[in-house]
C-alpha cells in the first residue's frame, strides 16, 4: 500500500472514531433524526422541510437494521467522504503529503465532528459545496467540459438534499462574472449542463408545485419564530469558530486565492465566499449554514502555509503546525459534543456558557446545549406509550398523536410494540394519517403546557394520565402520555378537520 493511501486511510479512521466517541452513550438519537428516519416508510419526491435524498438513506439504514450504529455510520461516512475530497483537491492543486495532511488535520479539528454526529442532510450539505468548488476548479485546470457535468450533477444532489446549497449558487454566480472566469458563461456545456441539472431537480420541484411550494411556508416560519433570534454579528463572529484550531490555514487561503500569483486564477472562490456570507448575514442565517464554505479554504491554506515552511528555520516548525489543531481542540471536544454523561451533567455541569453553547433557539440560555437536550427522554417516552397501548383493548383501533414531529418519531423508533406507529399533526406526519377505518381509542402526547379539557374527556368512556417525561435535562421534560378509551362517537370527522386546518398552513401559507 502506497504511503499517501495508507495515511488517507488512517484519517478515515480516526474520523469514524472520534465520531463515535464524541457521544455519551446515554444520549439517544436527535428529535431531527427520527422525522428522517420515518421518511422511508413514505417515499416521495419531497417532504414539508426537506427534499428527498435524507429518506432514500433512511431506507438504507432500514435494510441494515435500523440501529444507532447504522443512523450515526451515515453522517460519519459523508464527512469522511468530505476529507478524502478535501485530501484530493491539495494534491490536484500541487499539495504534497504534508500539505494532505495538514488539510485533514484541520478538517478533523473542527465543528465537523459535531455536525457529523447527526443524521440530518447537513452532512450531505457540506459535501456537496465542496463538490462544487472541486469540480469547478478542476473544470478552470483542464479546460474538460465534462467537469461542468459532475457541477450540475453536484448541485441537482445539493438541491435535492437542502435548499440551502441555492445560496451558494447566489454567490458563485457574481462571483464568476466579476473575475476572469467569466468565459465559463461562454461554455456551451454550461448551459446543457444546467438543463441536466433542472431535469434532475424537476421531480422534487414539482411535488413542490403540487403541494402548494411548502417551503416557502418553511422558509417563513423559520424566520419568523427562528431567524429572528439570531444576532448579525454573532453570525460572523461563528464562524471565527468553526474551525478555529485552523483559523490561520483557511485565512491564509482565503488571502491566498487573491495575492497567490499561483492560484488567481481561482479568485472566484473568494468572492463566493464574500458574496455567500453577505447574504447569509442579511438574511440573518444560522451561522452553520455557511460551513461548506471553509473545506476548500483549508486545502489552499494547507499549501500556502507548507510552502511558507518549506525552507530555512521555518522547517522546523513544520512538526509544530501538524500538532498545534489536536491541542487547541481537544480541550473544547467534550463541551462541543454530548460526550460527558447525563449524571456527570447535573453533578458538575460544563462551561457550557463559556463559549454560548447552551443558548437556544429561543434565545434563552438553559442547562446544556440545545441539540444535546433533543437526544435525552426518548426511550422513556417511547416505553410509556408502550404500557398505555398495551392497557387499550385489543378491539377497535387505537391512534397515537402526538404534540410534535420528534414525539412521533422516537416513539415509533424506540417503541417495543410491533406495529405501533405514532402520528402528528406537525411536520410531514400529517400527511401520513389513514382515517378511512373508525378511530375508537387515543393515545395523547402532548407537551408539559397542555392539559386534556371536557372536550376531549366528553368524546370518551375512560381517561387516565399515564406518565410524564422525568429526565431533568430533556427538552421534552414533562411531555405527558395521556390515555383516552372508548370513543362515544365518531371521532374520525374532527381529526379530518384539525388536519385540513393544519394542511392549509403548509399549502396557502396561512400561519
């Protein structure tokens, strides 16, 4: 085995290591997570909040046994598949080893890890954008149009997968047109290259247009009860963080790209980047939005820096500059991820707060970093719903609703009872309700703030509350199974009804 392919090797393994590592084993799977994972038991062309490439893993992930290892092996692969494009682009560029290697260094050392514990299209996000200055890059090295195929292609699967890859195409394109690289518009290819991409795209626009464009009505709420929490500056101030072990590499290679005489003819990357941030700040986006911006970055530093080093004195500091990320990373690693165990939480709490992670959505802050609070309760939850159902008579038909998207997906993930399948009027799921069989018993989740009410407890013979969420650092504490038996009408017409109420929101965007 090759020197170069043995190294690779070994920081594909380190990556798949550390991303194991990087969470406690009590925590349990993401609320985000499970919304994907029940997405392929509905295949379509798209969903409320996502395309459709997250259901179509989703189904791989069902055929190798639905388990943790599998749902956290996808998001692991992607970024690994990330550091090998990275690691090859250094060596297209005229990188050697050390300059591969201190690009994957730089790629382990950061927010990466994090966002690579996930299952969520994240990960195929940054993937993607780094495709699309790979392949651009390679199309301004060899002058071979069929690198504007692998572009088109690259972003129809970064479409399909997340929106959010459009605003990179909003920055890459001034940026082309503003620097010599304008003569790609000159390219015939171009053009066939983006009618491929429009025809790989065009199903999932027109499951869009059939069902009234909900992600308009996503793009809105998210703005609305989301975005407006978030601070312009502290938007850029983030993504100082991302990959802060390496903030010399990629600034070295954002700087580079302009004033290296051997990369301006790759200056577009640096208006992409200025353009991209531009709007993602005006728009006030969540800063990790902007991540696929930095891969490219560090594979020019990478360079730059090792031929900085190259002579003299400077050598020496070569060992130096491959160690200097690890230590300036791993003392955040156990606060950036959910490493420490739920008890050593609440016995002595990380200095969460040191670096902001522990302010939500909401703008508040709380115990422990918001994503981290969406991986605790499930199991508990899940186990409740299974000892009301299993109270039900096993005559007529019990439905299980539940407040939101994570409520429903965890419990038809963790739930021990064959065939048990939580709804909700939240999300996807409420496209995904079977009402033609009479509905004679409910089961009810809902959050802490909610209470049953004489309405609900007049449509039945019998109530009971079954249990509540316990865990003191679950998001969901205190969500609450309630059990509702033997319906004294039909109650099939008013769940019909809530839906369409609900269905109109998504579809005509009244919210």
């Amino acid at each position: 085995m090759k020197k170069e392919t043995a190294l690779l090797c070994f920081f594909i393994l380190l990556k798949f290591t550390l991303q194991y590592i990087a969470v406690h084993p009590a925590f349990e799977l993401h609320r985000d997570e499970f919304l994907h994972l029940d997405q392929a038991d509905h295949l379509a062309w798209g969903y409320l909040s996502v395309p459709p490439v997250t259901s179509w893993m989703s189904v791989l992930i069902r055929g190798l046994g639905n388990s943790v290892f599998w749902v956290r092996f996808f998001p692991a692969l992607l970024g690994a598949m990330t550091i090998w494009l990275v690691w090859d682009l250094v060596k297209r560029l005229g990188g050697n080893l050390y300059d591969q290697s201190l690009a994957a260094i730089a790629m382990l050392c950061s927010a990466l890890i994090r966002l690579n514990i996930l299952y969520q299209p994240n990960s195929v996000d940054i993937l993607c954008w780094t495709l699309v200055f790979y392949t651009l890059i390679r199309f301004f090295q060899t002058k071979n149009s069929k690198w504007l195929y692998f572009l088109a292609a690259s972003f129809a699967l970064g479409v399909l997968n997340k929106y959010n890859i459009l605003f990179l195409a909003m920055g890459v394109f001034p940026a082309l047109l503003i620097t010599p690289s304008r003569s790609i518009f000159q390219n015939k290819h171009l053009y066939l290259a983006l009618l491929m991409a429009i025809i790989l795209v065009a199903p999932n626009i027109y499951w869009q247009y059939e069902n009234g464009f909900p992600v308009l009505t996503h793009m809105s709420l998210l703005s609305k009860y989301q975005l407006v929490n978030v601070s312009r500056i502290g938007f850029l101030t983030e993504q100082l963080l991302f990959f802060y072990p390496s903030l010399i590499i990629w600034t070295i290679g954002l700087g580079g790209i302009i004033l290296a005489k051997r990369f301006q003819r790759f200056q577009f990357i640096f208006w992409t980047f200025l353009f991209t941030l531009a709007i993602f700040t005006y728009l006030q986006g969540k800063a990790y939005y902007a991540i696929g911006l930095y891969p490219v970055l560090l594979a020019f530093g990478a360079i730059l820096l090792s031929d900085f080093l190259a002579t003299g004195w400077k050598r020496n500091l070569r060992p130096i500059v491959l160690v200097l990320p690890p230590l300036l990373f791993l003392p955040a690693f156990p606060l950036i991820h959910p490493f420490f165990s739920p008890d050593r939480i609440l016995e002595k709490p990380p200095a969460y707060g040191l670096l902001g992670l522990n302010r939500w959505e909401d703008g508040k802050e709380h115990p422990l970093p918001q994503d981290f609070a969406d991986m605790l309760g499930w199991s508990e939850l899940a186990h409740l719903v299974d000892s009301a159902y299993q109270m039900m008579s096993k005559e007529g038909r019990t439905l299980i609703i539940c407040d939101n998207y994570g409520q429903a997906g965890a419990i038809n993930f963790y739930s021990k009872t064959p065939g048990l399948q939580a709804l909700t009027m939240n999300a996807d799921y409420l496209y995904w309700f079977d009402l033609e069989e009479k509905v004679d018993n409910l089961i009810l989740v809902w959050e802490k703030d909610e209470k049953i009410t004489a309405r609900e407890l007049g449509f039945f013979e019998e109530y009971r509350e079954i249990g509540k969420i316990t865990h003191p650092l679950a998001r969901e504490i205190r969500t609450t199974v309630h059990f509702l038996r033997g319906a004294k009408g039909d109650i099939n017409p008013i769940l019909r009804e809530e839906i369409t109420e609900e269905k109109k929101v998504w579809e005509n965007g009244n919210f």
